[in-house]
C-alpha cells in the first residue's frame, strides 16, 4: 500500500512505495486559495490509481485546512469533474 505525505518543504503532495517517490502533486498556497499547478506519476506506475490517491488525499488536506483550490493542474481539474464532492473546493473567480 502505498504512503501519501505533505512534504512541505518542496510545496508537494507526495506518494511513496518502497520508500522512493513514485507521484507528487506540486502545490502553491495563495492566502486562502491553493493552487494545484503539476502533477506528475512516474513511468511505469501509470494506471495503478496513483494519481487519483494523490488527487484525493491533496484535496482532503485542503479542505481540512480550511482553503478552497486553484486546480490549475488538469489531471486534479478532470478528477474534481469526477468526483462532485470536491466541487465546492473551486476557488470561484
């Protein structure tokens, strides 16, 4: 199973097997809004729900933080598409 963590110090979201970094989802605080720009998952782990786990989990921890999202990112955009339940998350304007 694999490990998500907030790696503050890189302003990342991260997913992490066998103790390497295998996805990250760069993020941006901007006052009350979170900016999502990036997200990457290496060669070789596409299609095994990575993405999505990095998805939910960066988007969990901003609406625990109290902030709303800038999904910049279309990966984060199109899983928010998905999954109404984060649409309320949007940063409006």
């Amino acid at each position: 199973m694999p490990e998500l963590r907030k790696n503050e110090q890189q302003s990342r979201y991260e997913v992490v097997e066998g103790g390497q970094v295998v996805g990250f989802a760069e993020y941006r605080e901007d006052g009350e809004k979170v900016v999502l720009p990036h997200t990457v998952v290496e060669p070789g782990h596409e299609g095994e729900g990575l993405g999505s786990q990095l998805a939910r989990f960066a988007l969990d921890d901003v609406r625990q933080a109290g902030k709303k999202v800038v999904p910049s990112c279309a990966f984060i955009r199109g899983y928010i598409e998905k999954h109404a339940e984060y649409a309320d998350l949007v940063a409006q304007g």
